[in-house]
C-alpha cells in the first residue's frame, strides 16, 4: 500500500478465510461473455479517446459544449413554468424530487415524435427510460411469462437487446438475414417451428433503420409486409429506432409504429446516438390495451411498474432537462436537416488532419470474429457509431 493516498483494491485473489463466490452461484446470465460487450466498447473508447469510433453509437464531441447544459437547464424551466403554467416551486420540485415513473417530459417527446417521426401517440403510452437499453430490459421482462415464451430477432443481432433477453430469461431464436435483414419467409417459418415444439413466441426485434451491426434497412413495402406477417402470426414486434433520424435517403421511411393501425408493435427510443448519451434517456412506447376482468390499463404501465422497482425514475436535471432541450431543438432543427448536418459532421472527421480516415483500413474486416466477446455480431456493436 502507499504511504499517501487511497487503498488500492485487493486483485491478488482472495485472501484465506475469505468469502469466495463460485461463478456458477451466480445468475446464470452472469457466465455469458456477452454481456462484457458494453464494457470492453466503453472501455475501448475510454483507452483510445481519439479513435473514430465505429462501434459505440457515440457521437461527435466537437459539437458538445458545457455551457449547453446550464442553458438548458434554464430552458427546461422556462418551459415548465411559460408553456406548462406550473409555479416556480413546482418547477424546483420537478428538478429536485423524485419524480413520476415514466418521466415528466412525455409531452415533448410526443411532440418531437409527431413532428420529426409522424407518429401521433398519447403521451400516456410513453415510458421514460434510462437509455433505450433500460427499455429493452423493462419490456423483455414484462413479455416474460414462463419458460415457453420466446422472442425472435435477426442474427445477429444488436448486443444490448441480446444482453437484456438474457437478464430476463426470455430466449432468443434467431432469424436468417436478409437482403433487407428481415426475412419474411423464415420469420412465418420460425415461428410456425417454434409453436410446433410447444414454444411461445411473444415478439420480434428489429433495428427497421441503419440496422445494428449489419447497417441495413426496411423499404416501406417490407415494413408493411412484416406488420401483415406479424399479424397473421399473433406476434408482438419491438421496434428499435435510436438511428432512424440518420437516414440519407431523400424521403425517411416512416417508423413500424407510424404504421401500425393494430397496435402490435413496441416502439423503443433514444436520445443518445442523436444528442448526449451521458444523460442516458431513452423511451419506449407501449399503446396496447391490457385485457383482465374490470380491464387491466395499459402495457406502458407494467414496464413502468418494473422500473419503479429498479431504477424508479429517469434522473434528473441531466436525463429530463436533456431530453427537453433535444425535443424544443428539434423544433428548429427539423429532421429533414439532419443528413446534411451528419454529411457536414462527417467531412469534418474526415477533414481533421489529426484523424485521417485511412486509419480506419487498420480495423478488421466485417464478419471477422475480433469484436465483443461472445458476441454472434461483426465487430462492435453497431455500424453508424460515432456519427451523431
Ligand atoms: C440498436 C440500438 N438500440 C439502442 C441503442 C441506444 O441505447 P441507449 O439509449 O441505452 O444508449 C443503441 C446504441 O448503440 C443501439 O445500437
């Protein structure tokens, strides 16, 4: 030990007569080396700050300021107290205090996803979370009857959704990609199979923008199909847009949730590759009726009864403030600005002398097994990272 300073931690192994915990005590998720990816990615940046990543969906930090976040903090409140007509002390509550569980910014969220997304949903079915991966978690564990009860996804498919099946003990049966990355053949087939062998299939998960990692989208045609075979499946499908935003075609397609008439499909969100990910809010958009004798209200409600007992509400000032400030800047940067903005942000990554993109030849090729261990995907974790 030191003569100054802290103690160092103990890393030569357990000391005799000290508690030791085999592993396989532990939750058997634990022993997975997937769920190390956001680790050794988090890691990885932190080692080498100025690689460009392609991995982590980070975005670029020249275009973080310290100051923004004071300033929205004060926009925040204004908001509360001019559009809201709360009274200051209400104001200071909101900031303060614990706070409501699905979060006090789902007016502007559902504003933001009505202007930038065309999706019109009831600020109700909105459930604030911390980053789209608490969502992930909150709805597969809320899907998560018994042991029969499965989900589907794309292989492979993007590690955090992957991660939290796990935690929840929902299993995940694979689909064969696509030119699209969804086939629609082998997802009718899949989950024929699977009912055959007593299994429940309950949704599917998929990235329908820039998927993760194979970089890949639905054609409007495709989106229409798959919610057709979903319903002629009797499945849920979860719906994960954090890049959709991203798109450089000249007319985005609209989101599964924008077209979904049944209310089949999950909607999950993030601010994080489009704004701060440290702030970690994300959302998720749950409009299904529950059916129980008296009515049971809504699915928003029980992955919010799940995250009361975790994490009880998204942080704030950073998480709500935040997510305030992305929704009213999004007023006037519409998304329509937005691939110029990336295509702007990406010439001048490319234009830094400093970060010569030829440096990238040096990362292995797609499909080579160097990425996150454990992991079925390409290297890292997701194709659009770093773009932001
Ligand atoms: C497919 C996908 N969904 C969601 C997220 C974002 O999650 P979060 O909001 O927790 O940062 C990512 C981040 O890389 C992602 O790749």
């Amino acid at each position: 030990m030191p003569a100054h300073g802290p103690s160092q931690p103990d890393t030569e192994g357990p000391r005799p007569g000290s508690v030791t915990l085999p592993l396989h005590t532990l939750h058997h998720s634990l022993s997975d080396p997937s769920l190390e990816s956001m680790n050794v990615l988090n890691e990885a940046s932190r080692q080498y700050p100025d690689a460009i990543s392609f991995a982590a969906g980070r975005p670029y930090e020249e275009l973080f300021d310290i100051a923004q976040v004071h300033r929205h903090l004060e926009e925040f409140c204004r908001y509360l107290e001019a559009d809201r007509g709360w009274h200051p002390a209400q104001a200071r509550r909101a900031i303060f205090q614990y706070g409501r569980t699905k979060g006090i910014v789902h007016n502007l969220v559902a504003a933001t996803l009505a202007q930038d997304e065309r999706m019109r949903v009831d600020p109700e079915v909105i459930v604030m979370t911390i980053g789209c991966q608490e969502g992930l978690f909150l709805v597969a564990r809320a899907l998560r009857t018994d042991a029969r009860g499965v989900a589907l996804a794309v292989a492979p498919t993007y590690v955090g959704f992957a991660g939290a099946a796990r935690l929840a003990e929902l299993p995940v049966l694979p689909l064969r990609a696509g030119p699209e990355s969804i086939g629609l053949d082998d997802l009718v087939r899949t989950v024929r199979r699977a009912r055959k062998v007593g299994l429940r299939p309950r949704a599917c998960y998929l990235v329908p923008d820039l998927a993760n990692p194979l970089g890949i989208g639905l054609s409007v045609l495709t989106r229409r199909a798959l919610l057709a075979a979903a319903a002629e499946c009797d499945l849920l499908i979860l719906d994960d847009n954090p890049f959709g935003l991203f798109s450089l075609l000249s007319e985005r397609p609209p989101t599964l949730k924008a077209l979904d008439s049944e209310r089949r499909v999950i909607h999950l969100g993030s601010f994080a590759q489009t704004a701060f990910p440290g702030a970690r809010v994300g959302y998720v958009i749950a409009d299904q009726a529950l059916s129980a004798d008296g009515g049971a209200g809504l699915l928003a409600d029980r992955p919010a009864a799940i995250k009361s007992m975790i994490t009880v509400n998204i942080s704030s000032p950073t998480g709500q403030i935040e997510t305030a400030l992305t929704c009213r800047t999004a007023q006037y940067a519409p998304a329509a600005e937005l691939p110029g903005r990336l295509r702007g942000t990406l010439t001048t990554m490319a234009g830094d002398p400093d970060r010569p993109l030829s440096a990238l030849t040096r990362f292995p090729e797609p499909g080579s097994r160097t990425g996150a261990p454990g992991t079925t995907a390409p290297p890292g974790n997701g194709t659009w990272g770093g773009a932001g």
